[in-house]
C-alpha cells in the first residue's frame, strides 16, 4: 500500500491486524505520520518503527512507514502483519 498520509490523518487511531488499538497519529508532517504510541503497542512494533521525535511532556513519537500500513480508512490506519 501506499499510504499518503495528510493533516486529515492526524487524531486517527492506528490499529494492529486485531484491530486493537495501539496509538494515535499526532502529528502529519511533509506526508510522514507520527504516531504517539499507546499501552497497547507491543515492543516489537516500537522496534519497527522510528522512534523520532520527543514531545514536551516526554512522551515519544513513532515515524510509521507507509511499508507497514495495510489500509488507511476514514477512521483508522490499519497496520500489516509485521
């Protein structure tokens, strides 16, 4: 898939094969998707992604790849079977 990521992007859930929620697009920046992971991402997806950018309040950002993504919906970006 080519995922084209857009400010329209940004609040969408990301959700594994499961459909389990695993974190939030927080920011689209030059079509890149930076995803503030939640407490369900599993150490293997973070060592996939690009942990990248540090927010304020500490928490981290993840670089997610359009290599990874399955299907972006109007409602969520769904991740491949990594």
């Amino acid at each position: 898939m080519c995922a084209n990521f857009t400010v329209d992007d940004e609040g969408k859930p990301v959700v594994n094969t499961n459909g389990t929620e695993i974190g939030v697009v927080q920011d689209v920046d030059a079509g890149v998707a930076y995803v503030e992971p939640g407490p369900e991402m599993a150490d293997s997806i973070k060592s996939r992604l690009r942990r990248d950018r540090a927010v304020a309040d500490g928490m981290e950002n993840y670089q997610l790849g359009e290599e990874y993504v399955d299907e972006v919906t109007a409602d969520e970006i769904r991740l491949q079977r990594f």
